[in-house]
C-alpha cells in the first residue's frame, strides 16, 4: 500500500479509519464530523443525527484503497440513498476480497467544497521523523508538488513549506477566489509536528485530503501506519 | 537565512572533541608512505611523489619491505623501524593488511591516518567485515582515519599532496568530497582559475572520519571561508545536522538521488540508505544549506560564498558591453527572485548628462561595443548606491576590465567573448580574490545563493 508520505509498501499495521481519525482528532486536528454504522439502519440513523449530505466509506484492514472496492459512495442526500450506498459497499468489499473482515462503515458529513491540500508525516531512516506539505489531488498525484521539513519545525519553517510549493498562488485571493487560511495551516502543520515527536511509533501518516477553507480547515481523511506488527495483505 | 529554529537536536558536546584530532591528518609535523612504490604507474609512487612535489616541510618516511630507497628517500621495511614518529600514516596496502597495518601504526605513536586502499564495505561482506576490524584498530589506538577508498587528503597551506593529482594552488574553499574524482575536479578547476582550495578531503568509505567532523573541522579552519560538499548520502543525519546547524560558514552540498535511478545508483555506490531527496530538500532549506544541482554548481556557488559577502538586498543593476548577456543575466536574475529594479530617475538623467545620445540608459545598461574600462568605472560610481549589488558583464575584450571591480564594493563579474584579454584580465581579478563566472546564467545562480547563504558584510572597522 503506497501512501503520499510513504516509500512505497508499509509493513506496520494500518490504523483502521475511525482508529486514525481519533488519533488525529485527539491531537488537536479538526477531523469531520463521523459516526461508524454496522448496518443500513445504524447508518440511515448515523446520517440523520450528522445531516444530509453524507459520504459512506467502508471500514475494513484489508480494504486500504477503499474507492478499488466501491468502498465510497459520496453525497448522499436522503435516507433511500443511504441505505442502498451501504449494499453496495457490503457488495463491493466481499467482491473486492472474500474474506475481508469488514468493521462496517464510517458515516460522514459531506464536506464543504474548498481547496483540497495534503499534510503528512514520515519516518525517514537517516532524519527521523518528517512532515509533508502539498496541494491535494494531481498536485501531489502528478507533479509531486509537496515541501518537506524535519520534526519538530518552527512556525518559520511551516510558513516555508506552505510558501515553498510550486501551486503556492492558488492559495491566494486572485480572480475572485478568496485567499486561504494559511495560519490554520502552520497550526495543524505545527500539531502535526508535535505528534510526530510524541508518537515515534507512527510510520507514515496521510491526511489526503484535508479541506482548506477561507477560515479554517477540515481533515476528511486519515490514513495511519504505525511501525512493527504485520500489516494487511 | 535562518538555520531552523525550530529544531532542536542534544549537544552531546563529543563532536568538538572529535574534530580537535584531525589535525593529525590536515597538518601533521611528519607522515609515513606505508606501501610506497618505486613504480611510477603505482598510487604508491604518486603519491609519494606528489607529497614531496607539494612542498612538505617535515620529515617523510616512505614504507615498503622491498625497496631501499624510492625517490631518493630512505625507505623503511615497516612501520615500525622507521626512525621518527610520523604523525600521519597513508596507507596503500592491500585491504586484508590494513587492520594490521593501522595496529602497527598504533604502536608507533601515529595519530592520523588516510586510508587508500579499497576493497572493504564497497565490495561485499568479507570487505565490509575488513573494514569495521580496521575501524575497531583505529579506535583502539586513537588513530583518526580517512577512508578507506578514498582518493585522500590534499592541504596546500601545509605542502601536503596526500592524494592525486598533483595540485598546490591555495584558496578560501574547502572540498569535502564521497567522489574523489569530484573532489579532484574542484580543485583542478579552481587551480586553472587561480583561486584554489583551503584543503580537499576525499572521505570514501567514512569508516571514521565524516562529513559531520568534516564541517566542523573546516568551520573552525582560518583559512575555508566557504565548504563544498559531494554526498551521496549522509552518513548520520542528526550529527550532520547539529554540524550544519553550527557552522558559521556556507555549506554547499551537491546530493544526487532526485530519480529513483540516482537513488539506486547512490545506494549501490555508498552501500548506505540513501534516504529520500525531497526530504534531504527539506532539511537543507531548513538547515540553511544552500544546496547545487550540478557539479558546475557546486563549484560557482562554493566560489561565490568563499570570495563575496551577502548583499544588503535584492536589487540588482546589470552594466554589460553585450546587450544578449545583459538579457541572459537579467532574465534568470529575475526567475531567481532578484529584484531587477528600473534606474531611478536621477540615476539615469545623471547617466544621460555623459553617455552618448545613443544609449539607451534602462538596467541592463547596455554599454555596447563603445565600453571601456574607463566608461564601466564612471557608469558604476554614478548608479551603484541605488543598488544592492552591480553585476558587470565584459561581454568583449575589454581591456582593464580588472581595473574597474573594486574588490570591497558588492559586485559580481561575469567575463565571456574577451579571448586573451579576458584570460588576462581574468586572471588578475582572481589574483586579487575577485571571482568571475563564465556565462550570465552560471553569474545570476551563483549570485542567488549569495543573497540567500552569503556571509554578511563585515562591520565596518574603526
């Protein structure tokens, strides 16, 4: 499984997805608001206390890449919608893989549409832990337009990273967009830099993306690998 | 440029300790040759031969139970029935002898040794079992050693070749090399421009001896003013960065690795992890290593921080013979964020008030093929103080050119199209510690890295 922040395959073991946004959360991150459901009915259920729309993902050790398993179903706007996004999750998970073990689904809201940026961490043999920072989507997909610093970094060096990227101007006002919250950012990169020094078992971390708003953001996905016990398959 | 605040590594204190015995190996009293040859072809016989061609004032004790004599000096069968107590040890021996060699060394009293030979971690598990036997000796006996496989150490402000080529020309940059070819190349290069080295380091395998003791060492050294750096990849990164985080003297690192190829090729090379690039990048930037892409790089921006002080800004004025090289310079100048700023208003009525009516007075100011030393001396005193820095481009055999640069005044002089006059007129410019770049791109690169990584102008004595 190949993360942004990653080498390439990680051999510790993947935090589920609730598992990693708690961790994040408890650091001091602003994570989407999400319950997990283990049936149509407790998602269905889930979905009204959270409110429409929706996004359904499928939580599961050995689904890492869910969208391969049609493991998300994004903006579901009413409880039909819902319930039938929870069969075809099921269905695609047993059809992805067998015998995955499948611990139901996470139930979020659907986020706000922003400009989708990327945050990371990554253990590096020679410099221990360090963290990244990127524009999310092709940017880091296809141009690898992403800025590294070594943990822990000063607000200094979180402004750098964030300046340092190639697609820099998108998160400034111009031509009726607004500008960015750039100090949410040096904070969450600053949390994250606090982690990655509390936490020395984590291996790679992935925000991807994180949603980057006017004022504020929100992280609407973690992927976590912590370093020693064997990973999924 | 600030040197990363933010992190924060233990002072462990025990590296200060650690360079303090390089001296051993930088400016010995006294140096054995163990595996001398009396065969020219033989690393044994150059080097021998180069150390005494460079000038080395103290006693040189050639080793090799075979011979007698080699260049007319005594030749000792071992070590230990030399009649002195060499403070540096070359050894050149083949690696399965080397442990024992450095023993011997050991009990002789040697303080500093450069290991030559090769095969140990570069060539396999028994090379790689040789080498940590010899780095346990060395140990043992205090030895500090550079190597193995290594194209040595070269100190022409101590007459001491301990490498090949032949080279002795004395300057402000110290080289500190994986490559020794690289190495080499530099201080080729800044011999044939008379500018020199302060010292070359080729570190091979860094048993012992490695980039982190280096920067310290050459930090501490009166005569670097600027270290250039060929890794492949660091061999300890914290040491490193606590060393680079120290120095007070600009750090150029020249680190292939960007593609997976050049990662590959690099571990295959060093036989270590080379690590990921974009987060090397990331600790340069953070470091305030101010990092090359090319070995041409590496050489211009080492030369630039070694013989020029930061500019107090960014604002950057183009007086050229050439207008093509005024546009080169003035276009990169732009993409490296310099601030190519119009002439102000009183500037350029001045300028009018004695340049032909044909000039077009604009920065660049392009001088054309009427420039004389004269004209470029006059242009500069009128303009230069609404600049942070002059860039002057001979762009034609000016003859003079020398003349115009004033060695304490921010300048940087590019010279190109002059044939034997700019040869000349190069020439006395490095004699006098004035750098000049080839072309306007290599100038404009090299002068990015100053405003980022330069020295600051030293305060005004009273």
């Amino acid at each position: 499984m190949t993360l942004q922040t990653g080498l390439g395959q990680q051999k510790g073991r993947y935090l589920l997805e609730p598992e990693a946004l708690a961790m994040v959360k408890a650091a001091g991150l602003p994570v989407i608001e999400h319950r997990t459901a283990r049936s149509a009915e407790e998602a269905i259920s889930a979905a009204g206390q959270l409110g429409y729309p929706v996004a359904l993902k499928v939580v599961s050790r050995e689904i890492v890449h869910k969208s391969d398993a049609d493991g998300v179903q994004l903006d579901l706007r009413d409880a039909a919608a819902v319930g039938a996004a929870y069969r075809r999750v099921m269905d695609g998970a047993a059809r992805y893989h067998a015998d995955a073990r499948v611990d139901g689904v996470l139930v979020c809201r659907m986020a706000r549409p922003g400009v989708e940026v990327i945050l990371g961490l990554t253990r590096d043999p020679q410099f221990g832990p360090a963290l990244m920072f990127g524009l999310g989507g092709i940017f880091v997909e296809v141009y690898r337009d992403v800025a590294f610093r070594l943990v822990p970094i000063s607000e200094h060096d979180a402004m750098e990273m964030i300046r340092e990227i190639k697609g820099f101007p998108l998160l400034l006002a111009a031509r009726g967009r607004p500008a960015r919250d750039l100090a949410t950012v040096v904070r969450c990169l600053l949390t994250l830099s606090r982690l990655g020094q509390s936490r020395p078992e984590i291996d790679a971390l992935d925000l991807n993306p994180v949603i980057l708003y006017e004022e504020g953001c929100v992280v609407v996905d973690a992927k976590v690998f912590l370093t020693g016990a064997e990973g999924p398959s | 440029m600030l040197k990363g605040d933010g992190f924060f590594l233990a002072d462990d204190g025990t590296m200060t300790a650690q360079s303090d015995n390089l001296a051993a190996i930088f400016t010995p009293r006294s140096v054995a040759v163990i595996g001398a040859s009396s065969s020219p072809e033989k690393l044994g016989f150059q080097i021998l031969k180069n150390i005494r061609d460079a000038g080395f004032k103290g006693p040189i004790y050639p080793v090799n139970p075979k011979a007698t004599s080699i260049l007319d000096l005594r030749c000792f069968p071992s070590i230990a029935d030399v009649d002195g107590a060499p403070e540096l040890a070359v050894i050149i021996v083949p690696a399965g002898a080397v442990p024992a060699t450095l023993a011997a060394c050991g009990a002789k009293g040697v303080k500093g040794a450069i290991v030559i030979s090769g095969g140990f971690s570069e060539s396999g598990a028994e090379g790689e079992s040789l080498q940590r036997q010899a780095l346990e000796v060395a140990r043992a006996n205090k030895i500090r050693m550079v190597g193995p496989n290594c194209q040595g150490v070269n100190n022409p402000y101590h007459g001491l070749c301990a490498s090949w080529p032949l080279l002795t020309m004395q300057g402000a940059m110290a080289v500190v090399s994986q490559s020794g070819t690289v190495a080499a190349a530099l201080m080729d290069w800044a011999a044939q421009e008379g500018i020199g080295v302060s010292a070359l380091v080729s570190m091979g395998n860094r048993a012992d001896v490695d980039e982190a003791d280096l920067l310290e060492y050459f930090d501490g050294d009166a005569q670097t003013r600027a270290i250039a750096l060929y890794i492949e990849g660091v061999k300890d990164g914290p040491r490193f960065l606590a060393a680079a985080r120290r120095a007070r003297k600009p750090i150029v690192v020249l680190k292939p690795g960007r593609t997976e190829k050049g990662r590959q090729a690099a571990e295959s090379h060093t036989k270590s992890l080379a690590g990921r690039d974009e987060v090397y990048q990331g600790a340069f930037r953070q470091f305030g290593i101010c990092r090359a892409e090319t070995l041409h790089e590496l050489y211009d921006f080492s030369k630039a921080l070694a013989y020029l002080r930061r500019p107090s800004g960014r604002k950057v004025l183009f007086v050229t013979s050439s207008g093509g090289c005024g546009v080169l310079a003035a276009d990169v100048a732009a993409g490296e964020g310099l601030d190519v700023a119009p002439l102000p208003e009183a500037v350029a009525t001045h300028l009018r008030s004695f340049l032909p009516r044909h000039f077009v007075v604009n920065n660049p100011l392009d001088l054309t093929g009427d420039a004389t030393a004269k004209l470029y001396k006059d242009v500069i005193a009128v303009a230069k103080d609404a600049f942070d820095i002059v860039t002057v481009i001979f762009g034609d055999p000016i003859v003079g050119a020398s003349e115009v640069i004033d060695r304490h005044r921010p300048e940087l002089v590019v010279f190109l199209g002059g044939a034997e006059v700019e040869r000349e007129e190069g020439r006395r410019l490095h004699a006098r510690g004035v750098p000049v770049f080839p072309t306007p791109e290599r100038g404009m690169r090299a002068l990015a890295q100053l405003v980022r990584f330069g020295r600051p102008e030293e305060k005004a004595r009273p």
